[in-house]
C-alpha cells in the first residue's frame, strides 16, 4: 500500500456520539482512505452507517477485526480500549485512542498536534488523544508558554453535556421540556452515568464531571492537571481546575487565568501572538461585545479566545475565555489531526 | 412610635423581580411593620399588591411619598435610587438602597451583617446592599479571613438569569422552548438590556454580565473586585472576577480560588469552621455526591458551600463551590436582613 491511495482506517465505536463526529470529520477532511472498516460493539454489530454516500454495515470488534488495518481510531470507552488496543498495534495497526485508557502511560504520547506533535516520533503503536476540556486549554496556553513561561494556570470549566455521550444530550432536552411543561422527571445519567446519584441538569449547574478521587477533585479535574503537565512537557507547571457540568448541548467553555514566568506581557501582545497561533481563533473586541460563545463554536474545529484581560493585581496575571466544540477539537478532530500528522510525518507505513 | 409596635416601611420597587422577594421576605420574617407603603413607577402605580393577605395599592415614589416612613427599601433601579434616597433621608427615613448607586460612596456603608454589621453604626442615612454574587462570596470567605487572613481570591461565576430581572427569566424560558420546537427566535435582553447586542442565553454562556469598562473587565467583575474590597475591609487583598450567564432562572454559583495568609489550614479546619459560620450551610461530602447546586438553593436565605479542596501545588490555597439564592440572600433577604440589624443596633429612632 503506498501513501497516495490511502490508508485502512478502522473506526471503533462508530455510533457513539464522538464515533460519528469522526467519520464526518474523516469525510469533511477528504481524509486517504482505501478501505474503511467501521466497528461497534455486539450490540450495534449489523447496523449501517453512511460515509461519503456508501453504507457500510458495522461489525462487531473483535482482535482479529485489525487484520490490515493501518490507523485505528478507538472511541468506545477504555475497557474496549484496554482490550482491543494491544491486539490492533499487534496486527500493525497505529492505535489513536479517544479514552482516558492509555493517556498517563509514559510509553504513550499523549497528543495535541499544535502543542506537541513531535511526541508522535516516539509512539510505540498507541497514541492517546487527551481529554476535551484539556485539549482547548493547551492550545491556547502553548503560545504563551513558547514567548513567556508559565508558572500558574487555574481553570473553571463551563462543559456541554455532550460530553456524557449522545444519551445525556437527550436527558437534557427531554428533562427542559418536563420543567417547561412543569411535569415530573427522574434524572438518570447525569452527572455521571453508573455514580450513585443522579441530579438534574437542565437550568442547573453540576459541579461534578466524572466521579470524585481521594483527594476531593473529580477524576475530570485531575485529567485537566496531570494531562496538561504531560501535554505541555511542564512537570513544575501549577494547575488547578474545578469542572461544572451545564445545560449546554455542545461547547465547553473555560475561565482560565494563567501566570506567566514574564511580566513584560500586555493584553495586546497576547492578542497578537494568539491571533497567528495555530488552531486559535481570536474573538476579543468587548467593547462591541465579541467574545466566545459555545452556541457560535459548533461545528468548528477550532478553539476561540476572547476576554484577554491583565490581572488587577498580578502583572504577569491574565484572565481569558475560551471555547470549543467538545466533539470535534475536544475529540473526533484532534483524533483525526493525529492521524493527519501521522502521515505527514511518516509514520504510517 | 415605639420598637414594639413596628415601624412604617416603604419598598420602592415592589412590583419588581427583586421587590416582589422582599415583600414575601418581610412577610416571612413577620419584619414589625405599623405601616407598609408600596412605591413603584408611574407606570405600575395603581396596581395591587398582596401581603399578608391585604391588599396594597401601589403609589408612585415621589420625594414627598416618604414623610413619615422609618425604613425605605429600595430595589427600583440605580436611577430611582439618585433622585429619591436622599429626599426619603431627608424626610428621616434610613435607607437600604439595593441597587449600585451609593454602594463605592465612602459615605455609605455597603453590609452584608454577617461581615460588617457594625458598619451600620456610621451610617449617613443611606445603606448600601452590595451586588447579588458579591455578598454570596464573602458570606463563605468571611470565616476565612477571621482565622487565617486573606492574601488573593480568584472567583468565575455562575449567574442566573433573574438577576437581570423578570423579563430575563422569560427570555430564558421562551427561547427554550422555541430551540426545542425548532422555531426562530430574536433575543432582545440578554446579556444586557439597552447594550448593542442581544444573544441566545437558552443552551449557551454568555461570558458578559453588566457593560463592559475601559480595562476589559464588565462592571460586574468590577463590583465583585471592589465592593470584595469594601465590605471586608481588606483593600489590599487581592480580588479578580469572571462573570458568565448561564441559562438557569434562580441561584448563582461560584468556583473560588481562595490564597490563606497562613498554610496552617487543612481542609477540614475549613469545613468545621464554615459548618458553624453565620448564613453558611456546608454540603461537601464528594463521596457521596452531596455538593451545592443552583437547583437546590431556591427559596433559602443561606449560603451554601462545598466542594473545598486543597490546592496541590499551593498549601495555602483552597477552591471551593459557592451558591445562593441571587434573589434572597443576594438582595431581597440582605436587604431585610440589614433592616432587621439596624433595628437590633437601635439605628431606627
């Protein structure tokens, strides 16, 4: 197989909410493929689905199902991650992950392709695709840390209940029009599916997104930590993150403050390097009151800034906001990115 | 007239999202009233109003509709506020002004009683309520200050929709409905009423609340930064603010970053010390997924706080989760509150 006709591409967990976005986004990119090879679970198995105008009929993912497969992009929960992954790297397959199983393996680069795709040159088979709400953050940190250092982030996240899957977007639309028609609903997914509780999400905010570890912060949050350390090569880097579930279909949204190791910096400059940077789009003009909004970022695959501002107090302090659709850069995008850079780098054989 | 027959209380504003809150407040509390005199615009004069199952006609406020009245409330809006509190002071009524007009005026005292009550005591005849996600942070942070000091506060707000009134809070539930029926919709008040640019709140955030100043920061970011300031009587703390609107009716939350001068605290020092706080409810058992949720907070007076953790690269630094009836104990309820202190501190001849 040589590069020009395009490579086997296995999709796992080709129904699920991310699954889709990654076979659009496979389409929409007109990304090489010879032949597609669409998996699903047993229970999905024999359904179709439609890619550039063809029906493909799903199969149910086994080991043997990564026979020729050259890039297998997997997005259907890390206990089929767990299972599968080593058996496709084993078949030859380049695995991009979209699950938190492999992501704080050290012998998996864990990878945002403006921040670090050089990481890619070290991949042992497994590339994770980091978590969404990490993934808009470092992309628009990293211009920062290249021109000033960084010394502290704190994050407060703002996160559409996509993220839960296409099951909770449904819980949230049915669960407003019960309040809209004061009639009685049981929540039954959100915040978390499978924790002890589930609490209402339409005109409400969970301060909870994934369940809660020893130390009090959600696995969410520590993602958001540990993930960023490892994205950006910034073990001493500080960074504290509280995630909030809202009642917002797709987008997350993020209060970030950042301190940089400078304090030469002004809100201008920090516009102007974030206006060149990649995937970034700058929407910062308060004055007529531009800024992001998760309702304007669907659909797009890149992250947008506004709200730059400098600390009152700390110099080398700024406050921004930013957004991004959760699916496409916080997932199916960057997964396909990956891919993309893959190949240009030659690493797909 | 004495202290035990009550006093003759006016309510400017009372046909309003805030006004109608304290008068159930002040019905609830059953405040000793002799006389109740309920002011509007002259466009709501005539009205009826209903408490404790009489029924009031509405006047319209005028500098001569205060003689005789003890205490005024007023929550009509920052330009009713400049005309008529002084005219109601002169008249020898003490005023408990809710809106931003006198709250920075080193004359007035701004109060939430359980930081500054003893503020009252220097008061010129008007007092100010502070803004609505103000007194619920500082509420929760007061206990803090007390025993460890205070050094930074990093707060990104949560806000619902009431608090930019009644006809938000329909804009909320009408928009919804129109993107559920998949109908068109114009959003006319969101984020703010008489700015250039109106958008969807329904299944979005809305990174603006207030107008926007020269510095980038909106009004409202500016109020939580300096009346923070004011009321704890910490100017050199250090305070900086986000402020998002959410699509939710009732109840604002917060994600705080908190800087202790002192790294002696852990995390249950915090929670045994806001457990016994004045106007604090603690709700922080992450294991069980019991933590505050606008959903919940409805109808009550309290603050109520959770989530506490301790920063992992900052001993001193804490996060917690902050939430309040905007409507009760971030206006109406602060209000009567102040009322029902300069009452008890004999301020009210």
């Amino acid at each position: 197989m040589s590069e020009k006709k395009g490579f086997h591409v296995a999709v796992v967990g080709a129904t699920g909410a991310v699954g889709q976005q990654m076979l659009q986004t496979l389409e929409k990119r007109d990304f090489p493929i010879s032949k597609l090879t669409l998996l699903s679970s047993a229970r999905s198995a024999g359904k179709t689905v439609s890619f550039k105008g063809v029906e493909y009929k799903l199969e149910e993912a086994k080991p043997e199902s990564f026979q020729g497969v050259d890039i297998a992009l997997f997005s259907a929960g890390g206990s089929v991650s767990k299972e599968l992954a080593p058996a496709a790297v084993e078949h030859g397959a380049i695995v991009v992950d979209n699950t938190s199983a492999f992501r704080m393996d050290e012998n998996v680069p864990l990878v945002v392709p403006e921040v670090n795709e050089q990481d890619l040159l070290n991949h042992k088979g497994v590339i994770a695709n980091p978590n969404c709400s990490t993934i808009q953050m470092v992309v628009a940190l990293q211009p920062l840390k290249e021109k000033y250092g960084l010394k502290k982030v704190i994050v407060s996240t703002y996160q559409a209940v996509s993220g839960s899957g296409a099951a909770a977007v449904e819980e949230l639309t049915q669960q407003t029009q019960a309040i809209l028609n004061n009639e009685p609903f049981t929540p039954e997914i959100l915040p978390v599916k499978g924790d002890k509780k589930h609490y209402q999400i339409a005109f409400n905010a969970i301060p909870q997104i994934d369940k809660f570890t020893e130390n009090g912060f959600t696995f969410e949050e520590m993602k958001m930590i540990n993930e960023t350390k490892k994205i950006m090569h910034s073990e001493d880097l500080k960074v504290a993150a509280t995630c909030v579930r809202l009642p917002v279909a797709t987008g997350h949204s993020e209060s970030v403050y950042v301190e940089l190791d400078s304090a030469d910096a002004a809100v201008a400059d920090i516009q102007a390097l974030l206006e060149k940077a990649p995937g970034v789009v700058l929407q910062d003009q308060p004055q007529e009151q531009i800024y992001p909004m998760p309702a304007n970022c669907v659909g797009s695959n890149d992250v947008f800034v506004g709200r730059i501002r400098q600390d009152i107090d700390v110099p080398e302090g700024f406050h921004m906001w930013v957004v991004s659709d959760n699916l496409l850069k916080g997932a199916a995008w960057n997964s396909v990115q990956i891919a993309e850079s893959l190949i240009k780098l030659g690493l797909v054989k």
